[in-house]
C-alpha cells in the first residue's frame, strides 16, 4: 500500500511540474515587432527568441543581428532564481540571470566577466500574444542607453 502511494505521489508531482512549465507564459517562440520596438542603435536586434523546457531549466536560445548587422547566435540554459548561468554564442555578454518578478514578468542581468553589461524587465501581456522588454545599460564607451523590444509570439 505504501509502495503505491509513493508512486502515485511521485506521478502526480511530475504531472504537476509539466503543468506548471507548461503554463509559464514565456515559453514559445517570439519575433521581434521592430515597429513597436525602441532599440538603442548601441545594441543589436534579437529577432527571435525561444524558451522551451530543459529538464528542470529553461532553455533560451536567441537568433539576431549585432549592432553592425551580422547574425548572432546564443544559448543560454539555467534557471530562473537570480543567479547567473553562461551563455554560449557570440554575444557582448557571456552570463545571464533571469529573476521571477511574478507569473509574467521576469527581471533580467546580463554580464560580461562579471560586470553588468545591461539590466532589463521582461513582462508577457495578459493575453500571452505579447511581450516587452525594457532595457537599461552602458555602451563600451560609457555612455548610458535605455531601450523597449517587442515580441510577437508565434
């Protein structure tokens, strides 16, 4: 009797994991909306961004252009508690940590060898169509920029 309770509490919780991720409004794929968008001519363009399960982490995985306009690749893999994980791609930063500000809103830090490169908020909208992220940083030359991106999801 013990047995079958163990494994029925052990089916349910990971039924309840797989609800639980696959009810976070950020999963999905995003395209950037460049009309809606503000972006600093300082920084390049995500124009797709994924979020997708990976074990007990999220994967983001973001397909873009630099600020010269050639492609850009990355994947990062973590979790979202604040704390940095790497990023692997060629981007101007190599860490990332995303913070749960609530059930759709995340804040996010981007470093580069362990220095701040840029601080920004991610907020899916309440219809789930939609997503802004507001961004604040320094350029390498030290000049401050503020920016907003736009996602359509797909």
């Amino acid at each position: 009797m013990i047995k079958k309770i163990a494994v029925f509490a052990m089916a349910l919780s990971f039924i309840a994991t797989a609800a639980c991720l696959a009810a976070n409004p950020h999963m999905g794929t995003w395209r950037l909306n460049e009309t809606k968008s503000k972006i600093p001519s300082e920084m390049g363009k995500n124009t797709t961004v994924t979020y997708a399960e990976a074990k007990d982490e999220v994967k983001v995985t973001v397909d873009g252009v630099d600020k010269d306009g050639k492609p850009t690749h990355s994947v990062w893999v973590g979790k979202f508690d604040g704390k940095t994980y790497p990023v692997k791609g060629n981007l101007p930063y190599d860490s990332v940590a995303y913070k749960v500000v609530n059930d759709r809103t995340n804040d996010i830090t981007t470093m580069k060898d362990g220095k701040t490169a840029w601080t920004g908020r991610i907020t899916v909208a309440a219809d789930g169509k939609s997503r802004t992220v507001t961004i604040n940083g320094t350029d390498a030359q030290g000049k401050t920029f503020k920016g907003k991106a736009v996602y359509d999801k797909e």
